[in-house]
C-alpha cells in the first residue's frame, strides 16, 4: 500500500507543460467577467436580488444576506475586476480568492437560483486559488520574471481536468433511469416547444428524435472524458464538445454554461497541440516548479473524494430522488427532469380556532414560487418563514401538487402534518414528503 501512494505521488508530480493551465486561467476568467457584465446588463441583479422580499437560503448559511443595492452592484463590481484580473494573471492570488469568495457568497444568496453551473464555477475558482496558473502569460510574471516558470507539477492541471470529468461523467450516470432511456423524457417535452425553430424544427419534431437525443446525450457524458484524456481522440473529441453544447445553447437556451464547458475543456490539450495549431513553439524558461507538497497531495485526494461521493448521496435516503428532491442539487443532475407545481398554505390559530389561506405569489417572485412548489426544502422553510411573519404560535399546512416529467399531479406533501413541527437536516428523510 505504501509502495502504491508512493509511486501515485512520484507520478502526480511530474513536470507537465505550464501552457495548458494558462490558456485555461486567460479563458475562464474572460468568459466568467463576461458572465457576470451579461448578468448586469440585463438587469437581472435588480430583478432576482433587489426586487425580492424574501430568500431562500441553503441549509447551514442562513447567516448569507442579500445587501443593499450600492453594496451588491459592488459585490459585481468585484467580481468583473476579479475576473479580468485572474484572465491577465495580474495579482492572481488575491483575484483568484476573491473571485471565488464573491461569487460564491452571490450564488448563496438564494436557493431558489441554484443552478448546476453556478456551482461548477465556484468548484473551479476555489480549486484556481491553489494553481499556479499565472507563472506564464501573465502580468504578475512580466512583473517579477522570477515568478515565471515552464513546467509545473502534473497534479495541477489534472484536478481541473479531473474535476470536469465529474461533471461530464456524472450527468450521464444520472442519466441511467427509465425517464430519460426509454421514455426520452423531459426531452419529448422540451423538444415539442422548439419545433418552430428555422432549420432544425422539422427535426426535432420527429417522434424518435427525443430517444436520439437522450441515447447519444446519456453515452456523450459517459464517454467523453475518457476520449479527452485519451491524446489520439482529444482533437475530434473537444470538435464533438463544440458541437453538443452548441446544440445544447439552441435547443434549451440555458445562458452561458455550454460557453463555460467549451472553454474550460481546453485544459485537456497539451502543450505539443497547442503548438501545433499556432504554429509555433513557446518559450522556455529554465526555472521548472516540480514539487508540490504531501498536504496539497492529501488535500487533493480529499477534494477528489467528495466530489466522486456527493452524486450518490441521494442513495442515503428512501424514494425517488428526482421526486423528493433530497440529495438532488450538487449532483450533476444536469437537464434530467421537467417539474411543474402548485402550492399554498394554510395557517392555523389554535388559539383562535382560526385558519387562513396563504398565497406565495404574496411574498416571492415568479421565479421563487415556480421553484418552491415542487422543491420540499423550500416549502419548508416558507412554512417556518410565515410561522415567524405574523408571529402566532401558528400551525402551517401546505397542499402542493407536483407533474414530474409530464406525468399526472400528484400530492408532494403531507397536507395532515403541520410544518412548523419539523426542521430541515441533510441526514434524515423527509416524512412529511408523500413517495411518488
């Protein structure tokens, strides 16, 4: 066992070209400083931030508040700059932790906002604050050419690769269900509304173009790490990556996370490719950082290891994961369902003997009470939220109708148990969720 961790070490610490690492830290950060000035641009600060009188928050940061609006426009002031800063390597540490800080801290502000791709930024940017990625093509190095260095440790580059495999390779493990193989289901629902498309409609129109689609997506995710770590393969593979996520953009129109997943791919190229295709080769420098520390070892296999348990945490609890939601999100349960609901509430007065109906639409947003009503943990805390809003000892039931997939609604929630009597945890089931 000793003679294995000690070869596995030796190897992750041989020197690897330091090119790929920074292409990959000049394309993040311009694609992300991009992302956020888009996010600006269409005023979706005000309208998802600003405008909401009430917020979701993520189990264990309820401690994260939505500031006033000179401090939030800041916040994205900080993460622009930060950005650029990390894409031309200039005071790359102190941009990398603050990016990630900043974003991260944004993306917790409501759960109601959680998306896959928020999540795989902040993942990348964290695990960016630890990478030397600016010792090359980078002002911090043309500032102090001792910084610059050629080679680096192999372990550095293959934690981002490594990392975007998960994502791939997951998403198309959660893929392997019924729904998605053999009823091409939520893609026969989506495919339908884009059949007015120009060109393509007519196609995706067809009845056997949603179990094409859900075939070859399921086996793309699967395989396509394993044809990007492979050098011979990598060429056609990245080609297949363009392609499928620019399909993806067209069809599904979900922002700038196929763009993200295009340009992060680029780490898998290496150096003699990128030669190959400028044409030229790229300067050396006698200076090679070839060591790394056990602790950065230990503390990778660490990261490595969570990321590979997270997507089967859902095994933890009883019933359907995409029905009751419980070890959904951080699972790369990317496009795997279409969920549609409906829920309101009804407060008791026992003191009274008093009960009165309650309406989301009262105190959310369209886009909180559209992802509250099929989402357990959301309901919940509306339930405590409306117990503290008018400050009566008060019992909250909720009626909440759910269509997974197309099919018939059905109840999500136990409309006899009174919410206020449970508490969220991310160890125990939900017995207040009715099985599907």
């Amino acid at each position: 066992m000793i003679t294995m961790v000690t070869k596995l070490t030796k190897h992750l610490a041989q020197p690897v070209s330091i090119i790929p690492l920074a292409i990959f830290r000049i394309a993040f950060g311009i694609t992300m400083a991009f992302a956020a000035i888009r996010f600006w641009a269409k005023g979706w600060i005000e309208e998802l931030y600003l405008n909401v009188p009430f917020q979701f928050h993520y189990y264990g940061f309820s401690w994260v508040k939505i500031p006033e609006a000179p401090v939030l426009y800041g916040l994205f002031s900080i993460l622009i700059i930060s950005a650029l800063c990390m894409a031309m390597g200039l005071f790359y540490r102190l941009a990398t932790v603050s990016y990630f800080l900043t974003f991260t801290y944004i993306e917790l502000m409501d759960k109601a906002l959680y998306l896959n791709h928020y999540y795989f930024v902040s993942l990348i940017s964290f695990l960016m604050i630890f990478l030397p990625a600016h010792r090359y093509w980078s002002l911090d190095s043309k500032l102090n050419p001792n910084l610059r260095c050629s080679e680096v440790p192999k372990i550095y580059p293959l934690l981002i690769k490594l990392q975007l495999s998960a994502v791939y390779f997951f998403a198309g493990i959660a893929k392997l269900n019924s729904a998605w193989l053999f009823e091409a289901m939520p893609l026969r629902i989506w495919l339908k509304a884009r059949a007015d498309l120009p060109v393509i409609g007519p196609f995706v129109d067809l009845e056997w173009t949603p179990y094409l689609i859900s075939w070859s997506g399921m086996l793309y995710d699967i395989t396509i790490p394993f044809l990007l770590f492979w050098h011979k393969s990598r060429p056609w593979a990245y080609a297949t990556v363009v392609i499928f996520h620019i399909m993806t953009w067209i069809l599904f129109q979900i922002g700038v996370f196929p763009w993200v997943m295009i340009v992060a791919t680029l780490i898998f190229f290496e150096k003699d490719q990128w030669t190959k295709l400028f044409g030229k080769s790229f300067s050396e420098n006698s200076y090679k950082e070839t060591s790394t520390s056990k602790v950065f070892l230990w503390a990778s296999a660490l990261f490595i290891l969570i990321q590979v348990c997270l997507p089967f945490r859902h095994l933890l609890y009883q019933g359907n994961v995409t029905w009751n939601e419980m070890g959904f999100r951080y699972s790369w349960n990317v496009m795997r369902v279409e969920k549609t609901g409906y829920v309101e509430f009804t407060c008791y007065d026992p003191q009274t003997n008093k009960s009165s109906q309650v309406y989301p639409k009262d105190f959310l947003s369209a886009i909180q009470e559209k992802q509250m009503a099929f989402q357990p943990d959301m309901i919940l805390e509306f339930a405590h939220f409306l117990e503290t809003h008018y400050q009566k000892d008060l019992q909250v039931y909720a009626y909440s109708q759910v269509s997974l997939n197309g099919s018939a609604s059905k109840s999500l929630i136990d409309q006899h148990q009174d919410l206020t009597k449970f508490k969220d945890s991310l160890w125990g089931n939900y017995s207040w969720v009715l099985n599907e």
